[in-house]
C-alpha cells in the first residue's frame, strides 16, 4: 500500500482504518494499545497477582506526554520539553575520513503524528519505525512514502531483527514482552517464571539482536533473552537506554555513564564539538550471551545508537552526532543533527544513509548520505 506523500500526516493518524492488510495481533482485553505499562491503571493490581516480590511502583508521568517534546520543521525545530524553537542552520558537515563527505546536509523526509519510537530496522528502502502510541510499525523510504506494516502491536515501540530477517517487536503495554511479527507468536514476556513486569516501572526501551538470534534490550538495566526467549540479567550497574552490538557479537555498548565516572581532564575533542554529557558503557559478550566486564568506554552517548560494518558507533548527544572509535572510545567526529534527535539509524539502500528520529508533538525522520556503511545482524524480509 502505498501513500501520497502529501497526505503522510493524516494518513499515520488514520492508519488503523486503512491498514486492513497489515499483520494484526490477537485481541487481548488485558491490554490497552498506546498505553505503557507505567501507565495502566491496572498495573498495580497485575504486580499483585502475579509478582513474589512487588517492585517499585512507575514514577508519575511528565508533564507533555509519552517522550521528549521537541518539534521538527525543515529548519526550525523545539527542543526536548518544549519551549521556544530552536534554530537549526542545517549547515554542511566537516568530512569525517570513512564516515561522512564534507558538505552533506540533513534533509526532512517525514514528519508524523505517534511518538516513542525506538531500534528502529533498516530495509533496502529506508527503515522500519515502532510507533509507541499507535501501536503500529511502520516503513518510511527514503522518498517519504509509507507502509503500514502491522497492526495492533499493544504499545510497540522498539524493533529487533534476527540473522534469519525475522522482525519482533517490544511491547510495552501491561505485561510486557517481545513478540514475532509475522507470523505472530510471543517470543518472551518472562524471567525466572514471572512476568517481565515484575522487575520493576523500567519501560521495555531498546533491543538488539544477536548472531545466536538472541535479543539484548534495555529496561531499567541491561537483560538479555536468548534464542529460546530465556531472560537474564540484569548485568551491571548502567541503567542503560539506547543500546548497540559489535559486528563481531563481542561487545555490547549501553549510553550512560557508570556511577561515580567523572569526565576526564584530557578528553580530546574534535574542533567545534560541546563538552558531552552521555556517555557508553561497554560489556564483553560471553558465549552464552552473558556479559561481564562493565566499563566505561566513551564520554558522548545518547538514546538510539547504531554501529557501521568497521564497528564505529554513532549515537546522539549535546544537539548532534558523535562518531566513536570502537578500539579506545574517543571521539573520531562530530556534526549537528536536527533539533529533538534522539536516535541516529542506518538504513536505505547499502545501508549508507544515516537517520535522525526526532521526537515532539510530531515525529520527524530526517537522512544524509554517509560513506560509512550501517551494519545489520539480518536483513528483512518482506
């Protein structure tokens, strides 16, 4: 199904009606679509009937809604919270050797009702989005055209993709879990017999797959769920957020900084970058998929970051994009991303575009071209 790209708007708004051929979910009346968990006013009496030992209770929600609120025009955006747009000169880069040209700029391809979208796919296309409040996934190419891909997802909003191309996807409504897409069938909603649900208010945030068919994500700690759908976790200190795996499998990279990791004095930084304020922090990956050595490894992090095929990072940070070295975590490059970035993707043909998700009122998808080619574990399938 294809749509008039002047029509995008409206059309994500009433894409439940018009997505009659899209992969729907069974109905489960336990559940509300485009409610998180934290949110449901059944939650509390889930906890009790389900959990042996009651977790914290969600914190009360923000003022503004699901995520970050920051507008996305052409050139003029709002900053996470709101507040007075900030301008975006949308100037051309300063080449990074092997990652970027000098002169590429960022340019507008989408823009959308639906917010909270997180890990998004790439396709041969564009990129596969998680609409958290629509509980929809969509596909947006590069052209700006959109397909619904499925339907009924209870408040998905993260993406993993397996080496076989087998897309699933995180749900964060009341009882939490990763579920298949097509066909669909529950991969993992549990941990040691007991509801995901029970490990605490943390939101089922980001999701990686590995070459074992596992699925790291992040939910108020790092955790893992092999290729059975067997959790583990959590492992380590980091709350974690946005969160990436080595082409090789052997290191996985959290954003946040370790309690007590202060900046270091003689922290190199490329000309005209600000002093960041996230960080990475870095696991060694076990046979089994279990993680050891935690560790800080970079100063610049945000929320969704991905890696190219020679392991560089790019994750979002301090109103752009940082380019971390994956042998000794320094920062390699920086460039301005659109106002409101929180997640930097690959996607497209060959994988040599770069996405910025920028999140407000509306969601935004902005790309430039890279010389850097994205890596992915699979390839999806349509």
């Amino acid at each position: 199904m294809r749509i008039n790209k002047g029509l995008l708007v409206v059309a994500v708004v009433f894409a439940a009606a018009i997505a009659a051929v899209a992969q729907q979910q069974p109905v489960d009346p336990l559940r509300t679509p485009g409610v998180q968990a934290g949110r449901d006013p059944n939650r509390a009496a889930f906890i009790a009937a389900n959990c042996r030992t009651q977790p914290a209770p969600a914190a009360a929600p923000a003022a503004g809604g699901n995520a970050a609120r920051g507008g996305a025009a052409a050139n003029v955006g709002r900053g996470a919270g709101g507040g007075q747009p900030v301008a975006f000169e949308n100037a051309g880069v300063a080449a990074i050797p092997g990652v970027i040209a000098a002169g590429q700029r960022w340019r507008l391809i989408w823009e959308g009702s639906g917010n909270n979208t997180d890990s998004p796919i790439a396709t041969d296309k564009g990129i596969l989005l998680a609409m958290n409040d629509l509980s929809q996934i969509i596909e947006i190419s590069l052209d700006g055209r959109v397909e619904v891909i499925a339907t009924d997802t209870y408040t998905g909003g993260a993406l993993g993709l397996t080496p076989d191309g087998t897309l699933y996807v995180g749900e964060r409504a009341l009882n939490r879990g990763i579920w298949q897409v097509r066909p669909r069938r529950l991969f993992t909603n549990t941990m040691n017999g007991e509801p995901l649900e029970c490990l605490g208010p943390g939101v089922l945030n980001d999701m990686v797959a590995d070459q074992k068919g596992g699925m790291y994500m992040t939910m108020g700690g790092v955790y893992y769920a092999n290729a059975k759908g067997v959790v583990s976790g959590r492992y380590g200190r980091v709350g974690g957020n946005g969160i990436a795996l080595s082409p090789d499998d052997r290191t996985l990279y959290a954003t946040g900084r370790l309690p007590g990791a202060t900046l270091p004095a003689n922290l190199r930084l490329p000309a005209g970058a600000p002093q960041p304020t996230g960080g990475l922090v870095a696991f060694d990956v076990q046979r089994d998929g279990s993680l050891t050595n935690e560790r800080q490894f970079a100063w610049a992090g945000g929320d969704g970051t991905a890696v190219d095929t020679n392991g560089r990072i790019y994750t979002p940070g301090n109103g752009g994009a940082w380019v971390i070295d994956p042998v000794n975590g320094e920062v390699l490059g920086y460039f301005a991303t659109p106002p409101g970035t929180h997640g930097l993707h690959f996607g497209g043909p060959g994988k040599r575009t770069l996405f910025a998700i920028t999140l407000g009122v509306q969601t935004a998808v902005y790309a430039i071209d890279t010389l850097a080619q994205g890596f992915q574990v699979g390839e999806w399938k349509r």
